[in-house]
C-alpha cells in the first residue's frame, strides 16, 4: 500500500467531506476535526482480488443466480494477448466498467466495516474516510490515529 501522511493546512480544512465520525456527514458543514491526511492507494488491488471472496460477498446481497452468473463470467473473463487466451483466476477484468463496482463491494466488506469498528473502539479523536475502489483518503484529529 502506498501511504502518505501530512499535516492539513487551513485551506484544506474547510474542504467537504463525504461522511466523518458519525458516518452520516454533512456536505455543507464538516463536523469534524481534520488536523492529518493519510492518502493511500492498495497498490496491485485489481490483480489481485479473490473471486471467492468477491462472490460470497455479492451473495450476501444479490439473490438473482443469473445476475451471479452473470458476475462470475466478468471474472473469469480471462485475458486476451497476442492471440493467446489466459484464464484469470485472480482479479478483476483490466479496463471493464464493472471493476470499480466490484472492487467497491469488496472493500465495504474488508476495509468499511474495518474502519467502522476501529474508530468505534480504538480512534482517540474525530475522523473521516471518503473511499473510491482502492483509493482511500483519511482525515485524522490527532495523529496518534494515523
């Protein structure tokens, strides 16, 4: 994962968020304290995402088994490459629409309720998490946090 840690400067403060320490958030008003940013990016996350895990977490939600089927043949989908076809075992499609959506399924169930629980139990200050795929930026109080 690449990480970068840095003080937020005022500027940057008054800058919206997508939700902070309550998980509902405010658009107009950020309630919470931001005083650190950590940027990170989950480097090689599309290559590598299990289809098990990706499937059992869509079943959690998607009954319809066309719809499933549907999701399980995008991920095997393979790659096409000089005229030789390779089956994928591992990852999501490169450059197809529906890998961002995925990868943002998986996520929820791995990173979101992570979050969730450490800022519950273990965060000292206020926080805020705006997340897209393997894209993450935190918003910190205190940087015992980061």
């Amino acid at each position: 994962m690449r990480k970068r840690e840095r003080p937020l400067d005022s500027a940057q403060s008054e800058t919206p968020c997508m939700y902070g320490n309550s998980g509902q958030g405010n658009r107009e008003t950020p309630s919470t304290k931001v005083n650190w940013v950590l940027d990170a990016d989950i480097r090689g996350f599309f290559d590598n995402m299990s289809h098990e895990w990706t499937m059992k977490f869509i079943e959690h939600r998607v009954a319809d088994r066309r719809v499933l089927r549907l999701i399980r043949k995008w991920l095997r989908a393979g790659v096409s490459e000089k005229e030789n076809w390779a089956r994928t075992e591992l990852g999501t499609p490169q450059g197809a629409v529906i890998s961002p959506l995925l990868a943002n399924i998986y996520l929820h169930y791995t990173l979101d309720l992570w979050v969730k629980h450490w800022r519950k139990h273990l965060a000292t200050g206020d926080l805020i998490v705006v997340r897209y795929a393997d894209d993450i930026v935190v918003g910190f109080e205190h940087r015992t946090d980061t």
